[in-house]
C-alpha cells in the first residue's frame, strides 16, 4: 500500500497539476483514502489516511501532522459508512468522495488559512469544484481501472443516492 500511496504523492507532483481546469485539480489522495475505508473498513482507512497525510504533509513542514489528521478522520468516517451504503454504486461513491473532501478542507483549511482567508469563499470556490472534479475522476478510476483489477466493493448496504 505504501507503493501505492507514493505513486499517488508522485502523480500529484506531475500528471495531476496538468489536469487542472482554471486552478481546480483532483485530489488523488482523497481517491485513495476514501477506497482504502470503502474497501477495508475503518481501522484501515484511518490508518492508510494518517500514512497518506504524513507522506503529504512532509512537503509542507509548517502545517505537518494537519494532512494527517484530515485525512485520518475521512478515512474512518468512510470505513464507518461503507457496510451500510451500496459501494459498488458510482452515484454513491461520488456522494462520499465529495463528501470526504469537504469534511477534509473543513478540517484542514482553518489550520492551513489561519486569518489570512475566507474559509466559505474558499469551500465554495476551490473545495466543492474540486471535490465534484475529484469524485467524477474516482468514478471513472473505479470503474475502468479498480473494478477490472479485482477491488470488490461488494456490500448489502442501501445506495444513498
């Protein structure tokens, strides 16, 4: 899983900033944290999101250890929904991937702006485009590259969406 997750460190540093669309870009991280909770329940998806923050967070020695406590609450908090949603539906994956990233920016982004911006003007501007691009991208992830190699979401959960 670590190879995973500095892929994705990597990607971010290359492919991802070329994807974006007037300054809005996918968060692959979140993609990650967010499957790994789906996928392996919540202990897991805590602990691959605290690994995933501090891979994160040691580019940004300021702010170190705020990715991972983000990214450790998104973890948990879709390891938590998972049994009790349909996993295997795109529709309700994207509902969690938005979801997760406005639960992340919400914690990250006070510790990260401090005074020096709007948190609403930014959720509303960076965070929600970006989570609507970001769930869009894992849905597709999911689909054509996840489900062929063999990630079996399967539940007995009801679909949110």
């Amino acid at each position: 899983m670590l190879v995973v997750m500095l892929l994705v460190v990597l990607l971010h540093l290359t492919v991802i900033r070329r994807m974006r669309i007037f300054g809005i870009g996918p968060d692959l991280s979140i993609l990650l944290v967010v499957y790994i909770g789906l996928w392996r329940g919540a202990i897991a998806g805590t602990a691959g999101g605290f690994l995933m923050g501090i891979l994160q967070g040691a580019s940004c020695p300021v702010h170190f250890g705020s990715h991972a406590l983000a990214k450790s609450i998104v973890g948990f908090g879709a390891g938590k929904i998972g049994p009790h949603v349909v996993r295997e539906s795109l529709a309700t994956q994207a509902a969690i991937i938005i979801g997760a990233q406005v639960a992340h920016d919400l914690i990250l982004l006070p510790i990260v702006l401090g005074d020096a911006g709007f948190l609403p003007l930014v959720l509303v501007t960076r965070t929600i485009p970006g989570a609507v691009y970001s769930a869009l991208l894992g849905c597709l992830i999911f689909r054509f590259v996840l489900r062929p190699l063999g990630l079996n979401l399967r539940s007995h959960g009801t679909a949110i969406l």
